[in-house]
C-alpha cells in the first residue's frame, strides 16, 4: 500500500513556460500557469495530487523521472517537447522506474517537421495523445488518473 493519495508527477520539457506567447498558430494562446489550474482542477475533483515541474534542462528532468519512484509518484504526465526526439536519456529513465508514463503534446507532431515524427518516449509511454492543445494535457491526465484507479 502506497500513501492515502495517489500522486502524479507532471514535467513541462523545454520552452513551454513561454505557452500563450510562444508560435501561437501551432500551440495556441493558452498560458502553462493556466494549464496548470486546470490540470490541478481535475486532479483535485479525482481525487489525485499533482507535483508540477517544468525544465529546460534535460538533466534536471531525467533526475525528477529517476527519484519518481522514491517520492512515492504512481504515474508520470510528461510532455517532453524538444526533447521528444532527442533525449535517450529521458526514456531510459521512463523505463529504469517502472512507472506508467503518459505523452502528450499540444501539437501533432506527426504532422509537422519530419524531425518531430521521431518520438524516443512514445516506447516506453502506457500511450501519447497529440494535437488537441491544451486538451492534450487534460485528456493525458485523465488517462494517468485513469491507469493508476484500479
Ligand atoms: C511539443 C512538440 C515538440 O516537437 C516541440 O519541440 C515542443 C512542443 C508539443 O507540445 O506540441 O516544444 O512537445
């Protein structure tokens, strides 16, 4: 038996504290601090508890994933960004702890540049959900929330 609350770790990759200002014809006009209630809403109405971090540095990311499993988290709701298609070392540590991990991305990658079709995480993610904006993010919560109520 875990603690009395399930706990989700959520981790924003490179660049996405500049959402709502940042390319707003591909990721929309949203803020992260916005998506962020949102998300801690849903959590709350499940009853779930969040830890929020967002990093532009691929090793303060993969150190978060790596302890995940001592902090107690029971699932992982990660958008990657640029390292999506870059970084070993993040999926390696998605698949070191074990923990069931959800992709999201506000944009289809797939129907983008030919470099973001490549996604080193999608292996070792329970599933992705891309394209749906700042939805992506809600639905991937629901399905983390949804994997860990069993
Ligand atoms: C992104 C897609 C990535 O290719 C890009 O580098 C990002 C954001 C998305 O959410 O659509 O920074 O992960």
């Amino acid at each position: 038996m875990g603690g009395l609350v399930k706990k989700i770790l959520v981790i924003h990759g490179p660049n996405l504290h500049l959402l709502g200002e940042r390319e707003k014809n591909i990721y929309g006009e949203t803020s992260l601090d916005s998506i962020n209630k949102q998300l801690l809403k849903i959590a709350k109405d499940a009853g779930v508890t969040l830890t929020i971090l967002q990093s532009n540095h691929e090793g303060e990311i993969v150190d978060a994933i790596g302890k995940s499993k001592a902090d107690k988290f029971e699932a992982i709701l990660i958008n990657p960004a640029a390292y999506t298609h870059t970084s070993v070392a993040i999926r390696d540590a998605i698949a070191a702890v074990s923990i069931p991990a959800v992709e999201v991305h506000l944009s289809n990658i797939y129907a983008r540049e030919e470099f973001r079709h490549t996604s080193l995480i999608a292996p070792v993610a329970r599933g992705q959900i891309a394209g749906f904006g700042e939805h992506s993010y809600y639905w991937g919560l629901q399905a983390a929330i949804r994997l860990i109520s069993k």
